[in-house]
C-alpha cells in the first residue's frame, strides 16, 4: 500500500465538517471517498495493482457505494468511525466494494480492497456493507451491521480476517467466487462473531485449505454454521479446520452440506433449540 495515506476529510467541503465530527451529518459523501481512493494510488500506470490507503478520522460520514480496489480505508477507531447508508440501494450493491473500480462504476475481479478499523451501517436500506476480493489481504477490527452481506469475501487467497462483528444482517460471512470450479484458499478466520443474522451466520463455499479460529455463530434465525460447497460447482469445500468455534442460541449450529478433509476440534454449542447439532453430508469425488 502506498506510504502516504490520503485523508478524506481534506477533500470534503469544511462546512460539513461539524455534521460529520458531531455525528449529525446527513449529506452523501460518496464521491469524495472516491476522490480519495483515485488519489490514494495516484502514479501508477494503467492496470497496475499498486495500492493505496485512505484514513477515515472519526465522525459520521454518509455514502451509497465506493469502489475500493486496490485501496485499504483504515477508520481512526472502530466505534468512532462510523459510514452509514442514508439512500435506498439492493442487495448487490456495496457500500464499500473491492469488485467495484475506482470509478465508482466498473465491475472488476481484481479486488484486493478492504477496510480496517471502523462500523458499517448499511442502515436496513438494502444494501450490503462490505465486499473484498482477492488475495494478500489484512480485514480487521470492524463491525458490519444492517444489511443483506455483513462481508463478502470472494477468492480470499492468503489473507486473514480477524476481530469483525456482523450483526443484524441477513448474512453475517460469506465465501465465493464467481468462476465455476475456481476456489480460495490459504484463508484465517479469527475472532470473528456473527450475531443475530436472518440468514446464516456463516454461508462458506469455494472455500480451502483455510482456518475459522475461536469464531462465533450466535442466533441466526436459519443456520448459524452453513457450509455450502458447490456453489458453482466442483470442487466441493475441502481442508478446513474449524478450532474452538462455537453455536450459541438459537438457529441449526452445523450444517456441513459437502465437505471432505474437515477437521473440528472442540466445538462449543450452547443454547440450541435443534436436535440436529452437527450435520454432515460428505463429498465423494465421482
């Protein structure tokens, strides 16, 4: 990432400094985070994956959707730095998006965009609050909450993400990617909480060789622990290690649809109103 962070709050009119430090604001200010991400990789030549970053002091700041690829926006504090959606969207669309270009337009699957250090409220307005693709990449130290995807991690090649709390949306995690018979690998999951999910709490597929460490599925209305597997066809999710993990409350705690080489060691389940506490449906190649 580029060594010199931009700060959005340089290129936002001073007038709406006051709404957004006191955490009254309710202007859209979508446009100058995309300002900031076009500056923050500034130099680099067409199609090069150089990087950037963008700090987020603390404050209130409204936005529909900003493209982030290749970009790290970093929040002063987790509590203190709070994006908010205020205008209606769908389920597609992201409030920040790694498969969205700089432009703020263009689809891309180049990803490698994410956010540390903050609260993304989609505010129940349809939308989702964060999607990162590709590999290399550090997610962490966030809450994601009020919307369809809390994070949507596609392709997540070597690349951790650690301490994030979706609450209150209709899919706490989600793994995919978009190419049939494409998978992630090489990913870590640590101290991750899906609490009050509609949906899932966890909906994992194209998924291996990866790690979900002391993470928390917690009253989820359908399945708090939902491992899919095919959702684009072969290969099924495979080698993955789930270490002291949890279901707590309400929602089916495990349901592992197709599966093979998983390893669970010391699983937690508390609360459940299911008899079926763990189920298993394994993959036979052929």
């Amino acid at each position: 990432m580029a060594s010199t962070p931009i700060n959005v709050l340089d290129l936002i009119p001073p007038s709406l400094h006051a709404g957004i430090s006191n955490y009254s604001s309710d202007v859209d200010v979508s446009s100058y985070f995309q300002q900031a991400t076009i500056l923050a990789n500034s130099g680099q030549t067409s199609g090069e994956a150089r990087g950037g970053t963008v700090f987020v002091p603390n404050g209130l700041y409204c936005i529909g959707s900003v493209g982030i690829r290749d970009t790290c926006l970093i929040g002063e504090s987790r509590t203190g730095t709070i994006l908010r959606s205020i205008s209606s969207g769908n389920a597609g669309q992201f409030m920040l998006d790694a498969m969205l270009d700089r432009d703020g337009r263009s689809k891309n699957t180049r990803g490698r965009g994410w956010a540390e250090r903050m609260t993304i409220d989609a505010n129940n307005t349809g939308r989702s609050c964060l999607r990162v693709y590709g590999g290399g990449i550090s997610c962490r130290d966030l809450t994601l909450q009020n919307g369809n995807y809390g994070l949507a991690a596609g392709l997540p090649m070597w690349s951790t993400f650690s301490n994030i709390h979706s609450e209150r949306n209709n899919v706490g995690f989600y793994t995919f990617h978009d190419v049939p018979g494409d998978i992630g690998t090489s990913a870590t999951f640590t101290s991750c909480w899906a609490d009050t999910c509609t949906t899932y709490g966890f909906h994992i597929s194209q998924l291996a060789y990866s790690s979900f460490i002391s993470c928390v599925a917690q009253d989820c209305g359908g399945i708090n622990w939902y491992v899919q597997g095919d959702l684009n066809g072969v290969p099924a999710v495979y080698s993955l290690i789930f270490l002291t993990c949890a279901s707590e409350g309400s929602g089916q705690p495990f349901n592992f649809r197709k599966v093979r080489d998983l390893t669970m060691i010391n699983p937690r389940i508390i609360g459940s109103p299911s008899s079926d506490f763990v189920i298993l449906k394994w993959y036979r190649p052929g």
